[in-house]
C-alpha cells in the first residue's frame, strides 16, 4: 500500500482523527507493515504490549481468554491504544482468520513523535477520551437491554411458576 494511502487511512481512523497530514505521515513512517498468515496469533489477553495496531485488511478474530468468539475485525481499525497509550493489559486475544496485513507502531516510536509534536498529543488524547466515551456509553446501552431481556425473562418465568 502506497505511503499516501496508508496515511489517508490512519487520518480516517478515530483516534487520528484532525491529525495534520504530514503528523499522520510520520506516524505512518514510523510503522511497520506485517502480513499475518492465517491462524498467526497477534496478541494474547492479560498480556501488556506496547503495540498500536492498524488493521488494513484480512480478518482478525477476538476472543475471549477462553477463546470464545467475541467479534471480528474486517474493515480498517486500531487496536491495542490502551496499552500503548497507558500501559494497560491486552483485553483480548488477537488472531488471523486469513491473510491479514497491518501496521505496527511501538510505543517508543510513538513517544517520540509526541515528544517531537506536543500538540500531535493533544489530538489523539482527546481523540482518545471520545473513543472511550463511545465505548462506555455502548457498554452502558448493552446493559440495559440485557437488564430488560432478563426481567421480562423472569417476569415470564414467574407467571409460569405462579
């Protein structure tokens, strides 16, 4: 994938978002690009890495420590920015369904970019905090349905037993 590509992507990714170009090109630099072989596990839960991931394309799986199914990555994304970021353990395991590429970006090269551009930081800080705020909110939504199903469930199961 050509340079301007990749960079058009990585500008199109949230936690990038109103980055100016030549900072999402440095980050781009910065990268390494991997091609993942089908069943190539990426990352484990509970493990920290200093790793931010760009998927490009393939599929990843996430799993569960058990190793159950909890999604699938099929369209450009990040992954790992918690534990690059602030050091925080892998959530999940990471493993290619098929031929997958993606970027990597070590948490060094990632310093210093930040150190080098301060306001770089500040963008993708707040990019950050959005990013975490969508995901809580959605957690909270998936919650209350869950909460509803149940009490209708029980509801129904009492009026059986009744």
């Amino acid at each position: 994938m050509a340079d301007v590509e990749l960079t058009s992507t990585l500008m199109s990714l949230e936690l990038f978002d109103g980055l100016e170009q030549d900072q999402a090109q440095n980050i781009t630099r910065a990268c390494t690009e991997r091609v993942l072989a089908p069943g190539e596990v990426l990352c484990q839960a509970g493990t920290v890495d200093d790793r931010l991931i760009v998927f490009l394309a393939g599929k990843l799986r996430i799993e569960s420590e058990e190793g159950v199914l909890l999604s699938e990555v099929t369209e450009a994304r990040i992954l790992g920015e918690m534990g690059v970021l602030i050091g925080q353990a892998r959530s999940s395991r990471v493993v290619a369904d098929e031929q997958t590429r993606i970027l990597e970006l070590t948490g060094e090269a990632l310093q210093r970019l930040v150190d080098d551009t301060p306001e770089m930081a500040q963008c993708m800080l707040a990019n950050l905090c959005a990013l975490l705020y969508t995901r809580l909110h959605g957690a909270n939504e998936k919650i209350g349905e869950l909460r509803a199903d149940r009490d209708r469930l029980q509801a129904r199961l009492d009026e059986r037993a009744g």
